[in-house]
C-alpha cells in the first residue's frame, strides 16, 4: 500500500518545529500515494513489487512486526468497527475506525487499503483478496528490504508465542523455530509469560537474538532482571549507534495468571525508561527506538513524559497505522497483528540525531507475495505432526466470525452461547482479548479455528455461582480498565463479552457507575444485585480453576450445532461513544 511518509530536515529550522512542519507538508504530499493506490485498485491488480516499491532514505532501516499470535499461515483478519478512545484520545487514532478512517486517510471503498485497514464489507472484500499473513510472506518482505538494505535491523514486539494449536502444543517451540529463521534482531514480551518462567528462561537462553526487557524486574528484590531480559542492546548500522530499548507489557500480573511467572514484576517504569535513555545517550546512542507492548495510547503517554526517544515501535493493542503519530519528538509506529502487516521505517540520522524518516506499512496480502520456499518448507515441518488434528472439520459457518470491537465479536458470541449449552449456565463470560482470526461465511470451521480464538494455558471453562452485584462489579471493573481517561490505567483488550445478559454502559461516568440495566436475557428480568445466579466463563487468572477446556466446550456445541448461525448482538446499549 502506497502510505509513506517522507520527513526532511532543513539546515534553518529546529528538530521541533521541522518534525512538526514536515508532517504536515507530508501531509498534503502525501495526498499523490493514495491516487495512486486507488488506481491499481480500480485495476485490481496488486503485484509483489508494488507492495514492497519504497524509495529508500537516509542510513538506517528498522523493521517492525508485532503481535502474530501463533499465526503461521494466512488468515482472514478483521479490523475493528467500534475502537472507541476517551480523554485526550476520544475522536483521535486508533480510536476512528470505519468509513471515518478511510475518510482520514483518503482511503477508497473497496480498494486494497479498504481491505486491509478498515471494517466495512469485510467478507466481500475477503473474497475478492484473499488472505493475509503467513510468516513464509512476511519472511519474503523481510529479505526484500533485507535485500535494499543489507543491515537493517528487525524487531519483533512480542505475543508471538501464543495462540494457536501447535504453539500450544509445542509450548512456544514452533514460533520461535520459524521466527529465527527469519533473523530477528531482538523481540520483547507478554503472553510469552503465560508458557510459564521455567519455560520461557529455557526459550529465551536458547535465543540467538537479544530478549529485551527494561521494565522486568526481579520481584523479590526489585531489581532489573537484566541475566535474562537486558534493558537495552546497541546496533551499529550505517554509520550511527542505534540503542534499542524493551518495553514489556507492563501489567502482566493483573491481566494474566501472576502465579505463572512469580519471580517477576513489571509496570510502566517511567523513571526507568528515562535512566535507560538518558545512559544509552551518554555511551553515544545517535538514535533511541523502543520496542514496546505497552499499548497505543500508554506509548503516546509515555512519548510525552520520556524525553530522547526518537522512535517507538507499538504493540499490544493490534493497531494498524497507516502513518505514524508524532508526539513531541517521537514518531510512533503501529504495526497490526497476526502476521497481516509488516512495517518499514528509514531514517536519516546524522549527527547525533534523527534527521527525517520515511514509512511504509506493507500489507501482507498471501496471494500477491510469494512464500518464501525455506521458510515454507520449515512451517509445514511444525505442523506436520498435528496436520489431521489441525484440518479436521468440525462444523460450518453462515456467519462473519470475528473477535475486534470493543463490546462484542461474533466468535464470543459464539463462545458464549457453547458456555450457556454445555455447562448448563444463566450467564456467560468471554474474555475481550483481540487476538483471533476471522472466519467468511461458508467456511468450515475445523478444529485449528477454534484453537485460534481459545488457545491459551489457562483455558479451563469454570462454572460457578454469582450474585447480581457481584457480576456488576466485574463489569465496571473490566470498563475501567478500558474506559479510564487516564492511558497508564488501562491494560489494553476488549469489554468482557456477555452472553445470556443484556447491559446499558455510559463510558463517561466514573467507576462504579457505568454499568446499568442490567437483564436476564432468557426472561426479560432484571438482574437481581441479591440473587445467585449460574455464570460460566474461561480464562480465569485464579490458580486452581477447575473445568473443561474451552476449547473442547466449544468444539462440542458447534458439532451438535453443524452449521453455525450467529444473530447480531444487540444486548449492550452504549451511551457517550
């Protein structure tokens, strides 16, 4: 896709003020891309060549890939049509999705960057493209940028070893034999930590690429664990001292099992981050790039708070940016998820400093870019133990499953509806997380599928008894955490999805007060703050949870189910979006 941004230095100005002019006359530059790409849109005819064309710039190229899942083959991966951001970021990106974003980028209905960046008319588009990812693809691009410039250096940004059947059988092993073959320079963390810390010092020691890490710390001791998880690692590329810098997801213990990795703390670290540039700047760093989970907004927010980082590398939120976003001094870049994007990035850096940059976010779309044969060779190598258990068909689909949205998603929909049926419940809970494939209508469903919205190592599908209050009190909870003007407050993901229960939601008010109206579907009452009531749900953070896979529950109603057919979810009234 055509979205570049070429950002200059004249000699008269300050960095400040020609970051700032510089994008906007990019800005209107930028204007002549789109034409272009609406016109091979109107040809329909992508080529590989003009998905990775990029006029080289300046003396150092990082790549930047981020949050794919387990996924090793192409996919259909559907962007979210509700993102919606409060405070300061309400109405800015990520938080425009839609025709408003395609509005914002100039982007045509139906055209490639439709497709790939926005939410509209999905499964016709799907048909008409195909599918994206597959890291045999991405590796394809890598060598090619590899190919225009030898030293570039490439980043991954973690959640990479989680989400699928083979990497939940493998614990992680057929990510990271893939992903070396593809020469990462360094990665950073999050649902790695769910394999467990034995497990993830045994992978990490065995990396040939920096684990990166500047706010894991020992939680005893609160110390940096810095044997196993540096702060930050130098490159030497075209003729500058580049210092990269890990951000892990900082609040790992709230959102996932703290009793899996309980050597470790995490959290933000402001303080630290700024000790960490401020020393890699005094041992000569002529660029500063960090290679962050912590999520968009948690990154613009710390953009304003850290001085000296020239570029951060954003993940966790799975967005996908056509341009970057400038803070202050800081370009952001975010880079999508599930192996759909890869993003190029060129700088000019001269004397000590960042001079401009140029962008490219380069859709991966499997049916253009040619698989690379080794890489390939080496996918079907992993999943050629499991090949009988990955394609076994299970049921179909009449229906558009998806899993972005920041209220419901027709895979939890579904997943809720097999957690009411097989474990006898009132109520359902479905975690909001965004990882997950898409599914078009007429597909089969087979059993890597199901794997790919469900696979996690704490999948169990409890059943348990709670009141009224107490269901509304996870509520406003779980809203809080993504509803809170303040960005450090929240730990990224999606409402928790509901099924058997409607619910008003004013996102405006404070905690404790969002939530209201809340019913009993299979009735029409009111839910009783006093009554009992039988929910099941999955992915609970409590050791101990005791139950079925999730996996299996949901395998077992779409069998008795045969052809899945999933009605709009039309329970949730949101007030204030």
């Amino acid at each position: 896709m055509g979205f570049m941004r070429n950002v200059e230095r004249p000699d008269m100005i300050s960095r400040r003020d020609f970051l700032q002019t510089s994008m906007a006359a990019s800005a209107i530059l930028g204007a002549s891309s789109f034409g272009n790409w609406a016109k091979l849109a109107a040809q329909q005819a992508l080529t590989q060549d003009q998905l990775l064309q990029f006029d080289t710039f300046g003396n150092v190229s990082l790549i930047h890939i981020t949050d794919i899942h387990g996924q090793l083959k192409p996919i259909y991966f559907r962007e979210p049509s509700i993102n919606i951001g409060v405070g300061d970021n309400k109405g800015a990106v990520p938080h425009v999705t839609g025709a408003d974003f395609r509005k914002l980028y100039g982007i045509d209905d139906g055209s490639p960057s439709h497709y790939a960046l926005s939410s509209g008319d999905f499964s016709a588009l799907a048909q008409a493209y195909g599918k994206v990812g597959g890291l045999d693809r991405m590796a394809t691009v890598i060598n090619a940028i590899r190919a225009d410039r030898p030293d570039a250096i490439l980043l991954d940004g973690g959640d990479t070893w989680h989400g699928s059947y083979t990497c939940y059988h493998t614990e992680g092993q057929d990510m990271v034999n893939v992903m070396n073959a593809l020469k990462p320079d360094a990665m950073t963390f999050h649902w790695e930590f769910t394999l467990g810390s034995a497990r993830m010092q045994e992978l990490v020691e065995g990396l040939p690429f920096a684990a990166l890490g500047q706010n894991i710390f020992d939680a005893e001791w609160d110390e940096p664990a810095s044997d196993l998880y540096p702060p930050y690692k130098f490159f030497e590329r075209g003729g500058a001292k580049i210092a990269v810098i890990g951000q892990a997801f900082p609040y790992m213990p709230i959102a996932n099992p703290g009793w899996m990795f309980p050597e470790y703390s995490f959290g933000i670290r402001d303080e630290n981050m700024q000790a960490m540039v401020d020393e890699v700047r005094g041992q000569g760093a002529d660029l500063v790039v960090v290679l962050s989970h912590n999520g968009f907004d948690v990154d613009k927010k710390m953009a304003g708070i850290v001085s000296g980082i020239d570029v951060i590398l954003s993940g966790h939120t799975h967005d996908a940016l056509p341009e970057p976003v400038l803070v202050g001094e800081t370009i952001i870049v975010a880079s999508g998820s599930n192996g759909k994007f890869v993003s190029r990035v060129d700088l000019d850096v001269r004397d000590g400093r960042m001079m401009g940059f140029r962008h490219k976010l380069i859709p991966i779309f499997s049916d253009v870019i040619a698989p690379d044969k080794e890489v390939a060779a080496l996918i079907d190598a992993e999943r050629a133990p499991f090949k009988s258990e990955l394609e076994e068909v299970i049921g179909q689909t009449e229906s558009l499953l998806y899993r972005r949205g920041n209220f419901n998603g027709s895979w939890d929909d579904l997943i809720c509806e097999a957690l009411i049926e097989e474990r006898e419940a009132d109520i359902a809970m479905s975690p909001g997380v965004r990882w997950g494939p898409s599914l078009i209508p007429g597909q089969d469903i087979t059993r890597e599928d199901i794997f790919n919205v469900t696979s996690m190592t704490y999948g169990k599908a409890y059943r348990s008894e709670m009141t009224g209050e107490f269901i509304k009190v996870i509520l406003e909870d779980v809203a809080d955490n993504i509803f809170n003007p303040d960005p450090y407050y929240q730990q990224g993901g999606d409402m928790v999805r509901i099924g058997g229960m409607g619910y008003r939601i004013d996102i405006n008010q404070p905690q404790g007060s969002r939530i209201s109206d809340m019913t009993l579907l299979k009735t029409g009452e009111a839910i009783d703050p006093e009554k009992n009531y039988v929910v099941a749900g999955w992915a609970s953070v409590n050791e101990g949870t005791e139950g079925p896979q999730i996996w299996d529950v949901v395998e077992s109603h779409i069998r008795k189910q045969g052809t899945v057919r999933v009605a709009p979810n039309e329970s949730v009234k949101v007030i204030g979006a």
